[in-house]
C-alpha cells in the first residue's frame, strides 16, 4: 500500500534531503511503456473498469474511459493511465510542468495552445503525426488552424464545440416555420431572422433565440458568433486584442436591437433551458453539449418538448458562423522530447483519431473532413441537422491573451446588455483590458 | 430578545382582563414564526440541494427549483456511493486531516511552549518571523512546496497531504498567547519539584490548554478536510484523491452548470455530512472557539 509506506518514507526523506534528492534525478516520465495521460471529462475509471465497448453511451467520461481501456486491451505493452483533472486541468499542469514531471498526454483546449507552446512546453507534432498517419489535412480549415502555432501541428483535436440553436418544432410549427416535411425553415440574414422572430413572438410569446446574461454563452459567444458573421475579428494584424471595432461595435448593437425586440432572450439561462424544455421558449442558443440531454427529454413523456431538431447557430449576418472551440490532446513534453516517448504518446493519438466518430456521440462536432461526410457520422442523432457548424466555427483567440479573453468580454458585454454601459463604453473597456494582459505576455 | 424570555407571574392579572401568559405566547410565537422564517430562508440553498440530489435528472431539468423530491430517486447516490473508489477518498480525507491535526498541535504546542515559556536569544525577532507567514496566502508558495514534495517524490501519497500545513503560524500564535496566560508560578512549583521542562509542557501546561487545544483540533481537521488547492494538485492519482477532489470530479459534468445537478449536490452531501457530523458533535466547542480566535470573550 503506497500511501500507507508513504509516511515513514517522508520522515526518513526529510533528514535525508540530499539523498532523497539525489534521487530525484530519476525521471518518472522517461518510462514508455505507460503512457501518462492527463484529462478532464470527469472521473469514472471504476465505473467503467475493464469495459472496452462503446455501446450506446454518449457520456464524455465513458467514452473517453472506454477508449483508454480498448488501448490497454490490445496493446499491453504500452498501458495508458489516466488520471482526470478538474476541467480545464491547468493548475495541476502548470504544477506538474514547473517541477519537470508533465504526463505524456494532456487534454487542452485548443485556444490555450499558444500560451504553453510559446514557451516551449508543448512538442511540435508536425512530423510525428505525419509519421503515424494522422492527415492532419483531413482536419476542418478552422480546426487545422486552432491548433497551428508558428506553423507547427501541437495538438490533435477531437471535436469542435459551441453554439447551436436548439429549435422546438412544434412551436415552430405554430408560427408557420416548419416545411410540409417536418423541417424547420431556417431564416438566412437579419431580415428573415426578424421575419421569423416577429413570427415566433406573435405565435408563442417567447423568443426565437432564448438565452441569458448570466453565462458567457448567452453574451461573449453570441456577440463572437455576430461579429464573425459580418468578418469581424477580435485579434488585429500583430496579434493584439481588436474589440473596440466598428465590426465589433456593430455587431453589440444589432444583439442589443434584437434583445430589445425580444427575439433573443434575457435572463437566466438557466430558467430559459428549463422553460425549453416546458415547451414554453421556441428556441435557445445552447451547446452542442446539449444535444444529447434534450434528446432525452423528448424520450420522457412527461416532458413537454416532443419534437426537437438542432441547427447551426443562427445566421443573422453576411456568412455562417458560431462561436466554438476543440478540445485538444497535446504532448506536454517540451520542445526537445525524447522522440520515442513522443512517438509512443503519438501512437495513443493516433487510435483516439481514429475513434473521432466514437467522440461524436457526446454531441459534438467532428473535426474530420472525412468522417463529416460519412453515413455513419451524418446517422447520429442530430449530427446531419447541424452538420455544417463545424467548418464555421469562429474559434476565440489563438493568442497569448485569451486566457481572460472570454471572462472580460462576458463582464464587458454584460454590463452594456443589462444598460450599465454604453455599447461603446463597454468594448472600450474590454479592449484595455484585453491590452493589459496582452502586455504582460 | 429579553422581553422574550422575561418571567411572568401567572397570577397577575391585566388591566384588559386578558392573560398576561397568554400575551407572552403570542410573542413567543411571533418570535418563532419570524426567526423560522428566516432560518428557512438561510436553509433554503440547502434544502434545495438536499431535494435535488433524491430527483432525477430530467424532472430536475423541467423544474429547477423544485423542493419536494417526487418522484423520489437514490440514483445520484447510488452513482457516488457504488464507485469503488469513494470509500478511499474517505479514508485519505480522514487519515490525512486526522494525521495533520495531530502533528500540528505537537509540534505547534513545542514551539509554543518554547516562545511562550523558554527565555533564549532572537527570541522576538524569530516569533515576527513566524507570525510573518500568517500574511502569505499558500497560493503564493504552490508552486515551491510542490517542488519539494515533487523533489522528495512524494506526491500522491499521505505525507504530501499532511506535511505542508503542520507548521501553521496561527496555531503557533494562538498556542503562544494562551500558555503566556497560564501563571508562571505553577512551572516554578513544578521545577522546584524537580520536574523537566518536557514534564512541565506534559503535565503542567498542555492539561490547562484544553481550550485552545479543542479549538485548534476543530479547526484543523475541518480545514484539513475542505482544503481544495494542495490535494488537486498533489494527489492527482486516483487512489491518492481526497474526498473533497474526488467527489469533484465525480460529479464533474461537462458543459454549462445547468447539468447534472442531481448529481453535483449528491456529492456535496456526501462529502459534507461527515463535517455536519462533526460540527453537531463538537457545537459548543466550535462557537467558543470561534470567539477564542476572533478575541470576544
């Protein structure tokens, strides 16, 4: 029992330093024949223990879970032990990375990968993936892009995720927004949307795109999603935050015209996902996280949504776009890793790559060209519907900054959403902020 | 609040004619009704959370701020509670806040004893130094006592979990102050009986410490067993985790924090009734204690 060792060793350490620490030279992590995986997605290895079926589940904790033990299963002489973080995992990496004992693999998201390979911490994978056989031009253009730093491949991602728009068809239907077969008509530009808006609201009272202040789903991604709709971008040529914008500010004041008219909704989100879900708000802007949860609802006769289909997030602008994001495996071994303890980390990479479908079953979007366009992919539940969110997906920052990035602009854009500051005033504000973290890096 | 308590003689009549017993009742239960009202009120967070964690999930999603769990379900608990590894993070929490509290007040009250009773040179300037550690959050000295423990090789072990905090400036600085006020006369009389300064700290000053020493044992445990930052990132292996870490990520759910709700307050009963436990043992003892820290006498 290591634990129970683990006092007298201390003792018997702590009077020895020097020897102990001698010692010490030794490198956990030069071991290849256990991968050290770190991720979030919960803790359920008991749970799961010598499962190495998929089944039918859809929850991320499993199917990560499974995949590591359908590894382990077949190939015994490199294990993986996982060990799950508490999301995003970054306290428990940046420790481990400044005592020089990083695991193998790591989960990261992916608009984190410039402040860790910008330092060195993170191994450029270009080559290694080439190697084992991971296209990385099979990867969805903004994906591809997400995880590219200075040119180089840091990460392989596994989804796309962000913003839909998760839609009740029977009150749809009621606003005379549902085609002879069964399909939503889905308005296309900032007229249609008011069109289909004016419908909903006379028909059912409630907003085309509930959502809420309280979360940074129902402010910063969904002013991100109009502003990449109209080609705005929060980032300038050097790199430096750009949200004070004529693009950005117009974007502000069309979310808070079309809050004022009620077609996107105000509140809580929480109580907006509730009255969903109670058949009482037509449609929300809600995460592909979602998708799975609400398609259970409608399986429960007692609940009120019993028709549901999920879309892109809405098209109010010139072009498709949604706030999103992926999460990310990477190697945090550093800049100069040994090759072959990277080449075995990349060997696990390369099996969860070919398992990119499996993910997907949580909801998810694929980042995969090629498993987008297959019959399987497009025969999950709800995945031809929004099938297209992907590739447009406008992704935070890949920059140095971003770490606040989503925190300062939910602060700003909520403060000028409830009409504590002016539109201007606000991203005036987001922007030096944005400016001073961008100084310190 | 002393007109609610204030004695009545039943014998005494009222000008009015009514009975003045009865009057006073009628306060009394003025009293109870407003003071219950804002009980329920301060309860109703947990009262909820306790509710939510017997529903199930999709009712919950239908009605968040539903009280009365019906349809009633075990299944959040039945979740944590069937996780072979819960058991263990029980025995860590306990062990490792059992074992820190222990040392601490050893080596704590040694050290107090010899700052409070022993005359020996830096003797002030050594105790300002002590004291200065009480100013410096531990987030600010992570990443070099991870360092160490990492040095030592001995993350994810009980050692790790226990050591970082035995030497705890507040409870030196309390433990000093306290034997400062213990009369120096009852050493003398027990050195002029030949006893050591060990026995004096054994026999002599320890057995009038109970106080502070019961106050000290209260807090460290609880703070031992609620501390978060150090056990997420010392103990990451999942035998190692403490119950407070590992109920997190148990109940962890991905997406927004309308999710799993059932689930996430499950886990905080379960990892919180052994402190309601504790606390309802040790009440009295924890509310003097709080008044011993905070200088009300």
């Amino acid at each position: 029992m290591k634990i129970r060792r683990a006092l007298p060793r201390f003792v018997a350490a702590a009077a020895l330093t020097s020897v102990v620490a001698a010692g010490a030279a030794q490198s956990v992590a030069a071991q290849t024949s256990e991968l050290d995986l770190w991720r979030f997605f919960n803790e359920c290895t008991s749970q799961f223990e010598g499962v190495t079926e998929l089944g039918d589940t859809t929850d991320v904790c499993a199917v990560q879970q499974i995949l590591a033990n359908a590894w382990n299963a077949e190939h015994p002489e490199l294990q993986v032990k996982t060990t799950s973080l508490v999301r995003p995992g970054i306290v428990e990496l940046n420790a481990a990375l400044a005592a020089g004992t990083p695991p193998d693999i790591m989960s990261l998201h992916a608009f984190r990968i410039p402040t860790y390979a910008s330092k060195g911490a993170l191994t450029p994978l270009t080559s290694y993936l080439a190697e084992a056989g991971i296209d990385v031009d099979d990867l969805l253009g903004p994906v591809r892009d997400a995880v590219t730093y200075n040119g180089e491949v840091y990460a392989v991602p596994i989804d796309v995720h962000g913003a839909l728009w998760h839609i009740n068809l029977d009150l749809w239907e009621k606003a005379g927004l549902v085609d002879e077969s069964g399909n939503p008509k889905i308005p296309v530009g900032l007229e249609e949307f008011k069109a289909a808006c004016k419908a909903v609201l006379d028909a059912t009272g409630s907003p085309i795109l509930g959502s809420g202040d309280d979360d940074v789903l129902g402010t910063a991604w969904v002013w991100a999603s109009l502003l990449a709709q109209n080609g705005g971008s929060p980032v300038d040529a050097d790199g430096m935050p750009n949200v004070s914008t004529p693009e950005a500010l117009a974007a502000l004041n069309t979310f808070l015209q079309l809050r004022a008219d009620g077609c996107i909704g105000s509140g809580e989100i929480a109580k907006t996902y509730e009255s969903f879900v109670n058949g009482d708000v037509a449609s929300v802007a809600a995460g592909t996280w979602q998708v799975n949860e609400w398609d259970k609802q409608v399986a429960d006769p007692a609940a009120a949504l019993k028709r549901y289909y999920v879309a892109p997030f809405p098209q109010i602008g010139d072009q498709p776009a949604s706030w999103g994001g992926s999460h990310t495996w990477v190697v945090p071994l550093g800049a100069n890793a040994d090759p072959e303890q990277v080449k075995a980390a990349v060997q696990y990479l390369k099996h969860a790559w070919d398992h990119n479908l499996d993910w997907t079953r949580t909801g998810h979007a694929t980042v995969r060209q090629s498993v987008a366009d297959s019959p399987e992919y497009q025969a999950l539940p709800h995945h031809s519907e929004y099938l297209g969110f992907g590739e447009h997906a406008a992704y935070n920052p890949s920059t140095m900054w971003s770490v606040g990035y989503d925190q300062i602009m939910h602060e700003e854009l909520q403060a000028a959403l409830l009409g504590q500051k002016s539109a201007e005033q606000a991203l005036s504000d987001a922007q030096a902020r944005l400016v001073d973290i961008a100084s310190f890096q | 609040m002393s007109a609610v308590v204030r004695p009545v003689d039943p014998a005494q009549g009222s000008r009015d004619g009514r009975s003045p017993r009865r009057r006073v009742d009628l306060r009394r239960v003025l009293f109870f009704a407003i003071f219950g009202a804002v009980t329920f009120l301060w309860m109703l967070p947990a009262i909820w959370s306790l509710a939510a964690s017997f529903r199930h999930e999709s009712d919950i999603q239908r009605d968040l701020i539903g009280l009365i769990p019906l349809p009633f379900t075990l299944e959040h608990y039945e979740r944590i509670l069937g996780d072979g590894l819960v058991s263990r993070w029980f025995v860590n929490s306990f062990a490792v806040a059992a074992l820190r509290t222990a040392v601490q007040i050893l080596i704590c009250s040694l050290a107090a004893f010899a700052f409070a009773r022993i005359p020996f040179r830096g003797k002030r300037p050594l105790f300002i130094l002590v004291l200065l550690g009480l100013m410096l959050p531990f987030e600010a000295i992570l990443i070099p006592v991870y360092l160490l423990f990492a040095d030592l090789h001995l993350h994810n072990t009980w050692a790790a979990l226990v050591a970082p905090d035995i030497a705890s400036p507040l409870a030196l600085f309390l433990l000093t102050q306290f034997f400062q006020e213990i009369p120096k006369e009852l050493d003398e009389a027990a050195y002029m009986d030949g006893a050591s300064r060990l026995t004096v700290y054994r026999r002599v000053v320890m057995p009038l410490a109970t106080p502070v020493l019961a106050t000290l044992v209260i807090f460290t445990f609880l703070g031992t067993w609620n501390e978060y930052l150090w056990p997420l990132v010392s103990a990451t292996d999942r035998d190692a985790m403490t119950v407070t870490i590992g109920l997190r990520k148990l109940a962890e759910t991905f997406g927004h924090q309308v999710r799993d709700l059932g689930l996430k307050m499950a886990g905080a009963w379960v990892g919180g009734i052994p402190i309601l436990i504790f606390y309802l043992i040790f009440q009295r003892r924890i509310v003097s204690g709080i008044r011993l820290t905070s200088g009300f006498k």
